[in-house]
C-alpha cells in the first residue's frame, strides 16, 4: 500500500496544491510553520476520518473560504483508489471513495491504513489511559470494522446510561430503566476488552523487539492489558461485564455516570520491571511511544497482509543520531512521510520542499 498523490483545496495553510509521493521514504521539507504537519493530517483524515489535532472541523478550512477539500489518490494490492473527504464552515463533511459517496463515516476504515507518529503522540505514554485506549482503538478499528462499530455502539449506549444516572436519579424504577441498556453495554463491552486483550498480547511481541533494538538491549518493555474484567470466553466476559455493571449501581448513582467498563480500562506498560507510565524518564517514554507505533506497522502486517503507511511528524529532531538512524532501518520496506527543517542523512528519498508562501 502507498499514497501516490494528495491534493489540496482551501486546506489550512493550503489553497491549492498538489503532492506527489513514492513507494519508499518520503522526506517533507521546509521551514516551521509552512504547512508541513497540515499535509499529513490531510492524509490522516482520509484514513481515519477525522482531524489528529481538532474536533472541530471548520478549524481545518483556509480562513476566508467556506469548504476544504482534499483528494487522496493510493494503490493498493495493484489497484488504485481515490479517497475524497470535504468540509464546510458548519461543521459537516462529506466523503467519498472511487466517487461513490459514503453514508457511514465507518466505510473509510480499513481502505488507507495508517500509523501517525507525532512529538505529541508521547501522550500516549505519560497522561491518562485515554489516550492509551484510544491508540489501541484506532488500530483495532482500521484492522476490524465490526470493532469500530461497537465502539461506537457502545460509546452511544453509555451517554445514555449516563444520561438516566442524571437526570432520574430520584426516580425508584431506575434499575429496571437501565437494565436494556446494562444488557447491550455488557454485550459491546465485552467484545471490546476481549479484542483489546488480544491487541496488546499480539502488538507486545513486536513492541518488546523494537523496544530492545531501540536501547541497544539494555531494556525490556512489558504490556498489559488492565480491566476488572478477566479475558476468557465471550460469553463468560459478557456475563462478568453485567454483573459489575448492576452491582455497581449504587456508587454510579451517587457519582452520576458509568464508573466501570470498557471507557476505565487501561493499557499498563513497564521497562525493566518498573511502570513507565509514572516513572519512565522523558527519554523512556518516548522510546516506548516510538516502539509501539512501529510495532503496530508489524501488527497490520501480520493481520491484514500489508503493512500500512508511516507518517512522521517532525519526531527526528526528538530523536539523537543513533535513534534516528535505527528508525529508518526499522521503517524501511514501507512508504514513509516524514516531515522535517532538514535532513542530512545518506538514505535514498524523495524530497518534498513545502515553500514559505504556502503559509496563512
């Protein structure tokens, strides 16, 4: 799989332009601030469907202008696709593939397969496990749609179990008022932390390895998937996820919200022993940060047969020469867009100058 072209119209800094790409490394070049993380979130919107860095749609649209648009065109086991992905200043998008119009933002997943790697993304490593489940989700749902629909599913049945916890907590009816919904948040639930156990066990064995090869050997990453609910059979974790639930209804109801389940869960992570997540160094935690997302390139190899495109935002100035250098070995055999204000090295790439009038 690779990006062969993506074109731009009244995108952030962009009013129109136009990219071209090769197979292997990809280097972007060009002075802070000219739109360099502008173009690999246009890319990251055509694969994951939304915006790494906003909510909020419009933020993304060329100030004065009214729509953006971006066309991605890829190839894919020896077949070309076009992604289309439009916004508007209030807040809607339409998208499109081969020209057919898409009316689940789900269709999207899976088609552009990609791993986003950012200075921001170490996050992932020392702030609150949401933004740990959220890598494991993002990864599930590009390898499994049916993933992402219960996730989503589930996300919309917890707002309104919440919702009941809220506004009728007074009311003396209310554990029969949840019980349909306990039912089907057990149901998604259960699958949910069944497929992230799963995802952590399978992404540790390649994580473990880049990890090493990352510190020359000298340290060893664990993983481990955190929840109340122990992995086993669907419908042992389904049964185990609705008792908790309902057993859990006096404490939600004085706190008004869902405190157990799939949204608590958290993904533990230790370098010789030690919780990374409270004690890692920075350099630690970046390491690991930088080891999970080439791991999870391993991963979609190995699960759906390709691996997927890299995109590297501005992560090798993080990075000191011997890191850098075992990155682009540990990436080579896939398409890598890297952004950058230089790049010195004497590795084959094709270089993209993003120029200084392409800013707003």
């Amino acid at each position: 799989m690779y990006i062969e072209s993506v074109k731009l119209n009244n995108f952030r800094s962009y009013e129109n332009k136009e990219v071209t790409f090769k197979e292997g490394l990809n280097i972007i070049v060009g002075k802070n601030a000219v739109g360099k993380t502008n173009l690999l979130e246009s890319i990251y919107c055509c694969g994951i469907g939304k915006s790494p860095r906003t909510n909020k749609y419009k933020e993304m649209i060329k100030w004065g202008n009214d729509i953006a648009y971006i066309k991605v065109v890829l190839r894919k086991n020896k077949t070309s696709h076009t992604i289309e992905f439009s916004i508007d200043n209030q807040d809607k998008k339409r998208i499109s593939i081969d020209g057919i119009p898409l009316v689940k933002l789900g269709d999207i997943i899976g088609l552009l397969n990609i791993v986003f790697f950012s200075p921001d993304e170490m996050k992932l490593i020392k702030e609150s496990p949401q933004e740990r489940r959220r890598f494991a989700d993002i990864s599930l749902s590009q390898q499994n749609k049916k993933y992402f629909y219960s996730l989503s599913k589930y996300n919309n049945i917890l707002s309104q179990r919440n919702k009941l916890l809220k506004e009728h907590r007074d009311v003396k009816a209310l554990p029969e008022m949840l019980y349909g919904w306990d039912v089907q948040l057990a149901e998604h639930g259960a699958y949910i932390i069944q497929k992230r156990y799963e995802f952590v066990d399978k992404i540790q064995v390649f994580a473990k390895k880049m990890h090493s090869e990352l510190t020359d050997n000298l340290e060893e990453l664990e993983l481990e998937y955190e929840s109340r609910v122990e992995y086993g059979e669907y419908s042992k974790m389904k049964e185990d996820f609705f008792q908790r639930l309902r057993g859990d209804f006096e404490k939600d109801l004085n706190l008004s919200y869902t405190s157990f389940g799939a949204h608590r869960d958290d993904i533990g992570i230790k370098i010789n022993g030690i919780d990374a997540r409270k004690f890692g160094s920075q350099g630690q935690q970046r390491s690991v940060a930088l080891s999970l997302k080439l791991a999870e390139i391993y991963l979609f190899e190995s699960e759906v047969g390709e691996k997927p495109v890299l995109l590297l935002d501005d992560v090798l100035s993080e990075l000191d020469p011997s890191r850098r250098k075992k990155l682009m070995e540990l990436s080579s055999g896939l398409q890598t867009l890297i952004t950058c204000t230089d790049f010195d090295m004497d590795i084959a790439h094709n270089r993209i100058i993003i120029e200084k009038d392409e800013r707003v």
